[in-house]
C-alpha cells in the first residue's frame, strides 16, 4: 500500500510511519546551514560586510523561532523533536564560531537588537525559498510605525506667526538638484561594509584639503586661529558639508557659527544636549552678534520665530520636529555628533528626520556634525553621522560619495580600494586637527595614574563580592561545558568544543555575554556594574582627600564622578575642610548651573569644582584650573577625553594633568587598562596612528572575559 507523505518541520517529506523521506538538503534548516557556513567562510576571510552582518542576524533569528516553533509542535513525537532540535544546535554552534572570529556580531545577538528592512526581507526571502509562509507582518513591505513623540508635538505661536507673514529670510522652497548614482561597475557591491572598515585600518590623517584664510579677523576685535580659519573659507569657497572632528578644546562651536555665516545659511537650526544650550547663544552673541539668536526651552512659548540662529537640545526635539522641519532652515549643525551613533534611539530618527526635510527643501544646504570622539566603541558609530550629513543612505553611498569612489576605477576586492574610499570620505568634509599639530601653544596634558589601597571593611567587601562574581562565572563555565547541548546552552548558539588541556576561550566569551546582559538587566544583587559603583563610594573620600591636597597646592581643581553619591562625599568632604566648592549636576537647571560655572571661574575662593561626568563632560570651559581629578572610570576613553578637555582648551597656559583614581587589585584597574586600550580605535581611524585598535567589544563585556579567564587559570 501507497504510504501518504506529509510536510515535516524542516521542509522535508516524513512518511505516515514516522521514517523521513531522503529531503536533508531541502527545507529551512539546511538552507540555514549553508547560509551560516558562507558568512562563517567570510569572516575567516576578514570583517564582515553590512550584508554578511544581515545574513548572520537572520539566521540568528530563524534559528532561535525554529527551536521555540520545534519545542511547541504537539504534532511532532519524541524522536522527530530531537533531531530537529540537534540540526538546529549545529547552526547554532557555528554561529557562536563566527561571533568568536568577529565580536561586533554579538550585538546582533542581543534581545533588543535592532533588526533592519534589509533583515527583514532577507528572513522572509528565506522563509518563502524553504516553503514556509512569513508572518503576516513580515510579508507587508513597509511597516508604519506611530511615532511616540507625535502626541506631544507642538508649534510655537511666533513661529506661526514668522510662517505667515515671512517678512525676512524666505526660505528657499525651490527643488533641490539630485544627482542620481548611474549604473557602473560598483552598482552590485556591498560598500558601507568596506568604507567603515577603511578607517579601521587607519591611513593618513582625517582632514579634507582646506583653503588658506585670507585673514584671522572675527567679528569684534576676536581673532581666529589659523585651524578655524580655514574652515571658515572652505565654508565661504562653497563646501557644504562637514564632519568636524577637531580634538575638544578647538574651537569648534566659533568654527560652525561663522562657517554659517560665510555660507549664509540662515535660519540656522542648532542642535546641542541641553548642558551647552546656554553656552551656545553666548558663543552665537559673541562670534555673530548680527544675527538674533533664540534658544528652544520647553514648548518653545519664548521662541523667537524671526531669529536667524534656532538653538534646541536633544532631550526635547521630539516636541519641535514638525515645525523645524517646515521652517526653511540653510544650515543645520549637530553638537557632539555621537550622541546619535544609536539610529534606533528616537533622538537619532528625530535628528535625521529634520535633516532629511532640511535637504528636500533647501538647495545645497550647510550641514555640520561636531564631535571631537566620533568613535565611541566601533567604527560604524560613523554610520549615522555620515546619513545625516547626507553621504549615505540606510543601504549605500548617496550620489556624490559613489560618484568619487566610481572614479576610482576599483571595486571592494581590489588592494587599494580601501585608501582610494578613504579619501573618497575624507574630501567629502571630514576635517580633523590634533592639538598638538595646530595649537603647539596649548601645554601638554598628561593623564597620571594614582593607585589607591581600600583598606577597611569597605576594600574587603569589595574583593570578596569580586571574588563571589568570578566563582560564579566559572561554576556557569564547568557546567556548559559539561552539559554541552542541554542546560544553559541550548539554543544558544554556543561553540562548546573540548579543548583538552585549556581553556575554551569562545565559551569564556560566551559566559562574560550572559553575566553582561543579566547584570544590565538586574534590579539588584552584585554584578559588574554594582561593584564598579561601590568601589566609587569606596574610592570617594580618598579622591576628594587628594582633590584638597591640590587646591592647597596648585589651586582651582576640577573633579570628575559618575554617581551622585560620590560627588555627595566629595562635597562633604570639602565642606568638613573649609574648602569651597562649586556643584555641576544634571538634575540642576540651566540659571543655577551657569551660576555655578561662573562661580568657579571667576570667584578666587570657590577652590574646587565638582562635576558630574555625564552633565558636565561636554561643553564646558574651565580652563581656569588646570589639574582634574577622575574620581570614578568611564566605561570609555571618549568619555574621559571629554572630560579632561573641559579644562586643555584653547586660552589654557599651564600643563593639565588627569589625575585618574585607581582602586588597586581590583576589576578597576582591568577597566583602566582596556580604557587605554580602546583609545586606539579614534587615533587610527582619525588621525593615521599605528597604534593597536583594541577589540570593539564594549569594555564591561571584556573586563569579565578578564576576570574569569584569570579565574580559570588560577585554579
């Protein structure tokens, strides 16, 4: 008798009696498989390309609804769940293999993980090919998402009285001239893949070819350096676009303001995060005093809607997108770029989108991105700054950047397509000076490590709970290894190969990721991220003793913290000695913050400075001290830099020393050893170093690879 056949699980045939039909190379699983075996054949051959990268994530996800579909099919017996289940542990597997080969692929592991159009079609270009049917919101080209910020969405009253009338400045609502990309021999190429790798390998340094100033006059008897100058006439030669990576201290928000003016491009949009709203007026007064100025606070009820210069931050943009958009702004600078490296953070969409209808409307408008550490952790944090300065889109370079690299006459596989691209980028606008090439009057800066013993029930604590956090990363080791597919590792993707007589270095990597995401998602208990703030506390009293020395010493001193109750400390400890202080927090409002700076800068008798690192890392001047104080560690150099440069600006006439706080014996001094190490990243993508690019894995990921590496060869 004839045995009917029925469609099994994997896209195979299976026949009544339960036997499969001999189908292993068709279905989704297999076709997963080869996917998986090319990207992993890629990555052996170097990094991986944006479309390697989607082809990793979708197999990712298909793998990980695969199981869960396979653990809840009732149709399926015993036997058929289990192989379904293995087939689907070795895709797994090499994919864990491919992600040791190239870290950044972690990222894409994670739940949160941000999953691309081009990801989506691709999953369901898959699905389709084995046979299976996408989800319904998976086969509907384009998904509309409701923009969260809509609701709040207001309309200042003088800006619809500026849209009405419009007396002065009419905007330019003519069609912009696009230049269309024509076929050529790069059109079916992967290329943001290789041109952010261009700059991973380093080259000469960033800077665009910039016209010689014809005079260092500003405005109001100021004088320009020559640095700034120049970009002031590239401005009024007729470039348009620019990444202005100077090192901070440079100059860079007197470089954009007049940039503008010699480019006319008023209305000018200004978007800055909130600590430099103030400071950016002053700077707007002060550099074009002939142009009115308006800052956006709240619902902008005192916005000035004939103003030439519009400054808002970031925290509110949602409420103002609308009306920004539709103002006829010529110019639009972004201040500290790199808050918008995340392009699913609702701050980057609002930014882009403003961009975005400034360019529909505005023939060749000015558009700046300022940052003096465009690099955070990966040289794709590039990506959203070059899409706002409309280089690229989502998928490829715009018209003019693939007009240059078609000039070129190479493609991606080709040895010097690479510095060709490079270049390519470069003379698009990147213009990046070292403090040491362009103002040799600035003093050096040096960052001095000063090592500190916790001693007490505080130090023992803290050794013991790091103590309790490497036994238990390793007891979470023993037992993957041991159990190999079952237990904590199904299903992830683990690579768990016996490495006999060693330690399995892609497992340690494995178990560091699982306590990372936990400890972030953790309300309590002790992970990494509790125990990096208790040693702060712990190393409170001790910074803030050694801020007091100073003061007595060298005078104004300027310290850093991450938490508020490390600046509590420091401030009672300043208190209790009679020293006085002035407090820089971001729960302050801007009146009281101003007062404050200016309290440390030009009151004799305010000593100290006390700053939180993330209200009071960026725009700043508080050059008047010339020694800081790092209390507590970043979790990045860029944050540091930031920091410190606060103080090595532009007017600075003394050496500035860091002086960096570092819990001896401890995960802290790991921190401040892969800080330094990550450093690298900026100098060779920017300024054409030698130095090592560490690893783009974030910092907390590869301070717990240390600890339990170090765990597993001590015992």
């Amino acid at each position: 008798m004839a045995r009917r056949s029925q469609r099994g699980p994997g896209g195979g045939t299976a026949t009544r009696d339960g036997r499969r039909a001999r189908t292993d190379e068709q279905g989704l699983v297999p076709a997963l498989a080869r996917a998986v075996r090319d990207v992993e054949g890629k990555v052996r051959r170097g990094p991986l390309g944006s479309s390697g990268r989607t082809t990793f994530q979708v197999v990712a996800l298909l793998v990980r609804e695969e199981r869960a579909r396979a653990k809840a099919d009732e149709s399926l017996n015993e036997s058929r769940r289990n192989e379904q289940l293995k087939r689907l542990d070795g895709v797994a597997t090499a994919l864990a293999r491919t992600a040791a080969r190239d870290t950044t692929l972690l990222q894409l592991l994670a739940d949160d993980a941000e999953v691309p159009f081009e990801a989506r079609e691709l999953k369901r270009e898959m699905l389709l090919a084995a046979g299976h049917e996408p989800p319904p919101e998976e086969v509907t080209r384009t998904v509309v998402q409701p923009d969260p910020g809509a609701e709040r969405r207001v309309v200042p009253r003088s800006v619809v009285s500026r849209q009405l009338s419009n007396p002065f400045l009419v905007p330019d609502f003519s069609t912009p001239v696009t230049r269309e990309p024509r076929p050529s021999h790069l059109s079916d190429w992967e290329l943001l893949g290789p041109l952010f790798r261009a700059f991973e390998e380093g080259g000469a340094s960033s800077c665009m070819e910039l016209p010689e100033p014809s005079s260092l006059q500003g405005p109001g008897g100021h004088v320009l350096m020559k640095h700034q100058a120049e970009v002031v006439a590239a401005a009024a030669a007729g470039h348009r676009t620019f990444l202005l990576a100077d090192e901070p201290g440079l100059g860079k928000t007197a470089q954009a303001l007049l940039a503008a003016q010699a480019a006319k491009a008023y209305p000018l949009l200004v978007v800055v995060p909130n600590v430099v709203k103030t400071n950016w007026a002053r700077e707007a007064e002060m550099w074009t005093p002939g142009h009115p100025v308006t800052v956006v606070h709240g619902d902008g009820d005192t916005v000035d809607g004939f103003a030439d210069v519009v400054v808002v931050n970031y925290e509110i943009l949602d409420r103002h997108v609308g009306w920004l958009g539709d103002l006829g702004f010529r110019g639009m600078v972004v201040d500290e770029a790199h808050f918008i490296k995340n392009k699913s953070s609702q701050r980057s969409r609002h930014v882009l989108q403003v961009a975005d209808r400034i360019r529909a409307r505005t023939v060749n408008p000015l558009m700046m991105a300022l940052t003096g550490t465009p690099l955070i952790n990966d040289v794709e944090d590039f990506r959203a700054i070059w899409q706002l300065l409309g280089w690229i889109d989502d998928k490829k370079p715009r018209a003019d950047l693939m007009h240059s690299l078609v000039a070129t006459g190479l493609t991606p596989v080709d040895p010097g397509f690479r510095p060709a691209a490079r270049a390519s980028v470069i003379d698009l606008g990147i213009v990046r000076r070292r403090k040491v090439d362009v103002a040799a009057d600035i003093p050096a800066r040096r960052v001095a490590d000063l090592p500190v013993e916790l001693d007490g029930e505080a130090g023992r604590s803290i050794r013991a709970a790091e103590r309790e956090l490497a036994r238990r990363m390793v007891q979470r080791y023993e037992t993957a290894l041991v159990t190999r597919t079952s237990g904590p590792l199904s299903g992830a993707g683990a690579d768990v190969s016996d490495v006999s007589g060693g330690i399995d270095h892609d497992l340690v990597r494995l178990v560091a990721r699982w306590e990372r995401d936990e400890a972030a998602k953790a309300e309590s208990g002790e992970n990494v991220f509790s125990m990096m703030r208790r040693i702060g506390q712990a190393k409170a009293g001790l910074a803030a003793d050694y801020t007091a020395q100073l003061a007595h010493s060298v005078g104004k001193v300027v310290l850093f913290a991450k938490h508020v109750d490390v600046m509590d400390v420091a401030e009672q400890t300043f208190a209790q000695r009679g020293i006085r202080f002035a407090s820089i927090r971001g729960d302050q409002t801007r009146t009281v913050r101003q007062r404050n700076v200016d309290a440390f800068v030009q009151d004799p008798e305010v000593a100290v400075a006390v700053c939180s690192l993330t209200a009071a890392g960026v725009g700043l001047n508080l050059q008047v001290a010339s020694d800081v104080v790092l209390a507590e560690l970043s979790w990045t150099d860029a944050e540091q830099t930031q920091a410190i440069d606060r103080v090595h600006r532009i007017g600075q006439d003394r050496p500035v020393t860091a002086w960096r706080v570092i819990a001896a014996q401890t995960v802290d001094a790991r921190i401040a050893t892969l800080i330094d190490a990550k450093a690298g990243l900026a100098a060779r993508a920017l300024d054409g170093s030698d130095a090592e690019v560490a690893s783009s894995a974030d910092v907390q990921l590869e301070a717990l690879v240390l600890l339990l590496t170090d765990a597993l060869r001590a015992r």
